[in-house]
C-alpha cells in the first residue's frame, strides 16, 4: 500500500520540481538582479523608467525609496526606486 501512495504522489512531486526549476528560481534570480541594479543607480546615471520617461539621476536620496530624474532641461520629477526598468549609461564611480 505504501508503494501505491508514494506512486500517485510523484508526479505531483516532479511537477512541482518542474515548476520551481523553471520559474521560480529564474523569477527569484531577475528580482535579485533588478534589485542590484536599482541599488547601484548613482547620480548622473541616464534612466528608463517602467512608464517611459528617460531622463538623467540628478538627486539619489539615501534611506528613501525615491529618486529625483532630470527628464529635460529644468525638469525634474521624483521617481520611485523600483520603477527603474533599465539603466542606460552609467557614470564612471569616483575615484
């Protein structure tokens, strides 16, 4: 009987297996990748934002949530960390 019980479960088992391998861990991977990015953007980094916009970093406010992008010439609009979709040019780190 024991045999039988462990039988029908396996495949149970393997999808879910299947699953983790396949989307899960990949998922886990792209937002710790996503969110290293985001903690890396530095003032005068050039941004693309989930919404579009594309604009220069001029203000990273630390401890917040937030940062301030430069998207033309005297505009700047306050961004939250995480809309950040890419970073197109990053400066070079001070030396």
């Amino acid at each position: 009987m024991e045999g039988g019980a462990i039988a029908q479960f396996l495949p149970l088992i393997l999808i879910f297996a299947i699953m983790y391998f396949l989307l899960i861990r990949p998922q886990q991977k792209k937002m710790k990748e996503h969110q290293a990015m985001v903690d890396a953007v530095r003032r005068g980094d050039q941004v693309v934002t989930q919404g579009g916009l594309i604009g220069k970093v001029s203000k990273v406010k630390e401890g917040e949530n937030e940062i301030e992008v430069e998207i033309a010439e005297g505009v700047k609009v306050r961004v939250v960390k995480s809309t950040i979709a890419q970073v197109l040019n990053k400066t070079e780190p001070a030396k």
